[in-house]
C-alpha cells in the first residue's frame, strides 16, 4: 500500500499539471470594431487605447487570442453566440447585464448629438425635443438602443448605419434627409487633435443620461474558468497600476476623461 499511495499522487498531480496547461492554451476570440481613439484598425494591425488595456489583459493571463474586427452589430452577435469569444468597447448596462459575463472596466466617456453647423434652423433641448428631427446611430451599438428606449421609431425619426464615417457623411447626403447623429465625443475630439476639418460639425445637445461604461465582456458560453482569470488578471493590473500607466498616456487625447 505504501508503494502505492506515491503512484497515485503522482497521477492526481500529472492530471492537474494537464488541466492547468489545457485551461492556460485555451484559444480564445477577440472581436472589436473600429472606434479610434478606442480601437484603431490600420491595415493588418490593430491599435488604440481600449485595445492596449484588452492585450495588457489577455496577455498577463497567458491565453493565446485572435483579434477580429467586424462591423459592430456582427461583433456584438458572435459575442452573444459563439463560445470563449469576449468583446470590447461593450458599454455596461442594464439591458445587456444578463447577455454578457462582465471582466472589468476599461473606460467612461460621454456622447451628443452632433449635426451641421450651416443647418441653423435646428436647435435641440431634451433628447424628448430630438424626436422631431431624424437621427442616425450605429446599428446596434448602446446609442441605437438608448433611442428606441426612449420612443424613437425606426425609419421615421431613427436610421441604423454601420459605421462612424458613413454615419457622418449622412449628415451631407440631402437625399437621406438626416438631421442629426449621436456620437461618442472622444471620437470627434481625437479626429480634431489629428487636424482633420471638423469645422462643419457642431454639438446641439450633450446626453448626460448617456454614459457611456465600456468594458471587456465575455458571452455566456466562455468557460468560467476563464472568466474567473481574466476578471482576477484585470483586477491585478488595475492594482498594480499598469492599467494606469496606459490611461496616463492615452489621456491628452481623450475628452471625457479616464
């Protein structure tokens, strides 16, 4: 028996050392979008302030990942579906509480409706006051289901696009009749700081309701196990201020604030 006892703590200790090594190799999917100064997508690489906090993360919890960018409402789909996929920048709130499990808070930022700065016959008080003129959103994103919360009514006062350059180029198509866009004001504030001609654009109504949570998040299906080391990784790095490091770098180009 005691020449035994040694053979079985040994294979309990093989098992272990296997699961560790299988849960550590564990592939793991990234989907994101393009939203500079977040995530910036140029070419094959992908950049940007959320994406730095997300690899920072992924990598000090030693998960191999691939990062795919998508339109939005097509990462936030694969990120309700499919199985150890995660996704940022996903904005935290109660209608997606339960669709998601939640790793840790990356940044808060803040959002408006923008519009054209010649169409000086638009004036807006309350998002209630918006609803007298069309808006565009991006599809799916937190501002498309903020608006239908608040009675906006698809294809009559709301407009779905799938990305931020289309969204404000409706601005300037007369044939779209689209008065108005919400956009995160660190979008516009980052492409002011890199010298492109905003000028045209003006801010009309700032949506202090609207706060804007972003997180990196998991779907339902991804293991908890994984789960667990992503949100307890996250912690350690926000503890140890490498988290802070990042935002301090990040933070002159940036609005809203970290």
């Amino acid at each position: 028996m005691k020449d035994v006892f040694p053979v079985l703590l040994g294979l309990v200790l093989s098992c272990l050392a296997f699961f560790a090594k299988a849960n550590s190799n564990t592939h793991l999917t990234i989907v994101t979008e393009h939203l500079a100064p977040f995530q910036i997508v140029d070419k094959d690489s992908i950049s940007g302030f959320s994406t730095e906090i997300v690899k920072a993360t992924l990598e000090a919890a030693d998960y191999p990942y691939t990062l795919d960018v998508h339109p939005w409402s097509i990462a936030y789909k694969r990120a309700t579906e499919e199985s150890n996929t995660c996704i940022y920048s996903l904005v935290r709130m109660p209608l997606r509480e339960a669709k998601f499990q939640w790793i840790g808070h990356i940044v808060s930022g803040t959002s408006s409706f923008y519009g054209l700065k010649s169409r000086k016959d638009i004036t807006i008080t309350s998002v209630e006051d918006a609803k007298r003129f069309r808006t565009a959103v991006i599809q799916d994103d937190i501002t498309h289901q903020f608006l239908l919360s608040k009675g906006f009514t698809e294809n009559q006062n709301l407009y779905a696009s799938s990305n931020y350059v289309a969204l404000l180029q409706l601005l300037e198509v007369p044939s779209r009749n689209i008065d108005l866009v919400i956009i995160n004001d660190d979008l516009i504030y980052y492409r002011s700081g890199r010298a492109e001609d905003l000028s045209k654009y003006t801010n009309l109504y700032n949506i202090n309701e609207l706060k804007l949570d972003f997180h990196l998040a998991c779907s339902l299906n991804t293991d908890e196990d994984i789960v667990a080391k992503l949100r307890a990784t996250m912690k350690n790095l926000e503890d140890d201020l490498s988290l802070s490091k990042i935002r301090a770098k990040w933070r002159p180009k940036l609005k809203s604030g970290l």
